[in-house]
C-alpha cells in the first residue's frame, strides 16, 4: 500500500500517512471478503486517498499561485498562509449548500468547464453559473465579514 501510494504521490511522508489512513478506515469498517479481494478493496482505498490528496494539493498549490503578494506582504509566513487555506476549505465543506459545493469544487479543483459540470451534476449551463455565483458570492461575504482574508 505505501508503495503504490509512493508511486501516486511522488512522496515518502504522504504515502506512509495515506496507508495509516487507510489502514485505519479498514480496522473501522472490517471489511469481509476472501484475501485477493481484500487486497483489491485496500489498494483501490490508497489509490482513491491519494487521487483526493493530489486534488486538494492542486486546489492549495493554485491559490497560494493566484493569491497576490505584495511588498506590504513579504512578511506572510508559510503558517499564516496554511491557516488561510484550512479556513477557505472548512467553509466550502460547512458553510455552502451541497449543490454551490459540488459546483465550485468541480470548477476549481478538477478544472471542469461549466458544460462538463452541467452534464455531472444533470443541471445546466445556467444553473452552473448561478450556483458557482453564489458559492464565490458567499465565500467572500463570509470572509470579508470575519476579516479572514487578512493576513498578518
């Protein structure tokens, strides 16, 4: 398991940490099943776990990419962006409806068109645009309120 998650994540420490999760999740779930499945079931576990966390690793790398600093902001630390990114994902997780959520994450952490996510989620073109709207409208109201965005 930690190999193939080496071979995903091109990472020692995240691949040890993906087969722990999963490892975990298993002595939860005591999953049944002769050993060759059981063994299918476990590698399909590491490759999905690690298929998330390239996801969300992509998602962080393109906001950290887009975030603006400026020389007021040369002082930002790694912590104080790490924070800022953990809000922003508690929020999309807890603080937006189910449908905006699977909206914007299609969006932005798959890259999907507004088509391709109309077609996934069986709604249209408009109906992507509305609910993407009012995930980002939503998103910054919240932190603009809480003055989250505020680093430093």
């Amino acid at each position: 398991m930690v190999r193939l998650a080496r071979v995903l994540l091109r990472d020692d420490e995240e691949a040890r940490d993906v087969a722990g999760d999963v490892v975990e999740r298993a002595l939860k779930v005591r999953p049944t099943g002769d050993e060759p499945a059981l063994r299918g079931w476990l590698m399909q576990c590491v490759r999905n776990a690690c298929t998330d966390r390239i996801r969300r690793l992509r998602t962080r790398e393109r906001f950290l990419r887009l975030y603006p600093l400026d020389d007021r902001d040369e002082g930002v630390s790694a912590d104080d962006l790490e924070r800022l990114w953990t809000d922003i994902r508690r929020f999309i997780d807890s603080g937006l409806t189910e449908q905006d959520r699977r909206v914007l994450l299609l969006r932005f952490d798959e890259g999907c068109t507004y088509r391709e996510i109309g077609r996934r989620l069986g709604i249209s073109e408009a109906a992507v645009y509305k609910h993407l709207a009012q995930a980002l409208h939503r998103l910054r109201l919240h932190f603009r309120k809480n003055e989250q965005l505020t680093i430093g």
